[in-house]
DNA sequence: ATGACTACTCCCAGTAGA
C-alpha cells in the first residue's frame, strides 16, 4: 500500500470534528497535519481520532491557531515549536518523526501567519517567522533525509494560484517579499508537489466565505506538499480533496494530499 | 468598500481570518 501524506486547515477542529471523521474514513490518509485546531489539548477530540487507528499529537492554544498531527504509524519522537523566537506564543509549528519500512519519514505541521494588514506589526511577524522557516527547513534538507513540510503557508507562490492576480498585489499573501521568502524556501531544494504534478491546472486549496467565493470558483493556492530531495522520487501523486469545500458547513480550506511509493 | 462570511470569546460586540 502507498504510503499517503495530507494536511487541511480545519479551521476549528470542534465545529469540524464530523466532517473531520467522514473525510479521514473516505481518503484513508496515513499521516495528517491539521492547522487552525483553535482549541488547547486538552479539548482536542483526540478519542473519536484514535477510534480510527491514528496516533495523535497536538501543539494547541486557546482561541486560535494551533496545529496537530495525525499518524497511523506510532511517533518515534514529536516536536513542537519553532526555533528562533523564544518570546513567540504562538501554537504554529509541530514535527513528527515516523519509521517506513523504507527507513525514516519526517514531517512537519506547519501554519504561516497570515502577515494582513500590511504594513504593520503582523506583517513584520510574518517576515520574521519565514525566515525562522527557512532556517529550520535548512537544518532539515542538510540531513539527506526524506522530508515532508506540509500546511497552510499563507503565500500564494505565483499569479497562476490565484483567481485574479491584480486584485492580491498589496495583500500580505502574495506581495513580492513573501514570494520571495517562499521562493528562497524552494531554492534549498525543496518540491512543491501539489504544482509538481499538475503543471498547467488552475487549482486552489482555499476559497474564501466571502462573495460565494466557492461557488464562483474564486480560489486560492496557498496549502501546500514540500518534499526533500531524497524523498521526490517516491512521490507518485498529489491531489486536493476540494470537493470537501463543498460539503455543509466545510472549511475554507479544502484537505491537500500526496502520495508515497509503498514504504 | 472600516464591506461580505465564519468562528471565537469572561454572552455578545470585538477580534481574527485571508
């Protein structure tokens, strides 16, 4: 059996949980990173989770963001938190670390801020909690190792992943600085598998509660699949579950999933 | 468009999301 990574924005795992059970039965994803949990772990519906075989890790916080993994392989060791800020309180990146009959797969959960409104405190934030990324993606593609950083990176890398490029210009999303932050993530050798395998797709991950964005198709690209050198070649798909945006009381975003050769 | 929608919170108008 293929081996298949996912990650989905929940956007409030309790108002989720249903939907969260239906799509983990439907994909059969082995490995799931969850952002936007917006709950601490103690109120993380961890039983329902583990009644369908997964493994459960959670880096929560009250009230907003807040990130879990999801293994149906046992954790060899987790990790939460991301270096490089020792005053920084949010609940924003997890690590896992999982064994394949292949050898290791590491994984890491994460949820980029989102930077608006720009200028501003949260956009210098963003900035900042980029390159505290890019430092500790170094450290992990020095390794040789195969690697998965997976989330809700909150940048949409290029015009073609976003339904009308000009309206995005000053959005903190999609301004050069941030493109160029996550261009210089990518550069480090990192593949955007999502991109990887559907070259000339329009295809987006989120579509917005505003303006029937859904229903319109007004989406954008901005979850997304890296993977290590070491680990491209075993990539044999990747996919958006986007018919999960279309479900009662969905998400904005919809579920981004790959998939491995067997382990 | 200080907008719309959805979710959260010291229960309810304010903050955050993208």
């Amino acid at each position: 059996m293929p081996i298949r990574v996912a990650t989905w924005n929940v956007n409030s795992v309790r108002q989720r949980i249903d939907l969260l059970l239906t799509w983990l039965k439907e994909c059969q994803p082995d490995i799931v990173c969850l952002q936007e949990i917006k709950c601490v772990d103690e109120a993380f519906p961890r039983l329902e989770i583990e009644a369908l075989g997964y493994n459960v890790v959670t880096h929560g916080q009250k009230t907003f963001n807040g990130v879990a993994l999801l293994s149906k392989l046992r954790f060899d060791e987790t990790k939460s938190g991301l270096a490089g800020d020792d005053e920084d309180a949010h609940a924003r990146f997890l690590e896992g670390m999982v064994t394949l009959k292949s050898g290791v797969l590491r994984i890491a959960c994460l949820y980029l801020p989102n930077g608006n409104p720009r200028p501003g405190p949260k956009f210098d934030y963003k900035l900042a909690w980029m390159e505290r990324l890019i430092n500790r993606a170094a450290e992990l593609i020095a390794g040789n190792l195969p690697v998965v950083l997976a989330g809700d990176f909150n940048v949409i890398p290029t015009e073609r992943d976003v339904y009308k490029p000009e309206r995005w210009l000053d959005d903190a999303l999609f301004v050069p600085e941030v493109r160029h932050a996550f261009e210089r993530l990518l550069a480090q050798g990192w593949t955007d598998t999502l991109r990887q395998h559907h070259p000339d797709e329009t295809i987006y991950t989120f579509w917005d509660y505003f303006r029937n964005a859904w229903a319109r198709d007004a989406g954008l690209r901005i979850d997304h699949l890296l993977v290590s050198p070491v680990l491209l070649e075993r990539v044999r798909d990747a996919q958006v579950d986007s018919f999960v945006r279309g479900w009662e009381k969905a998400s904005d975003h919809a579920p981004v999933w790959l998939e491995l050769d067997p382990a």
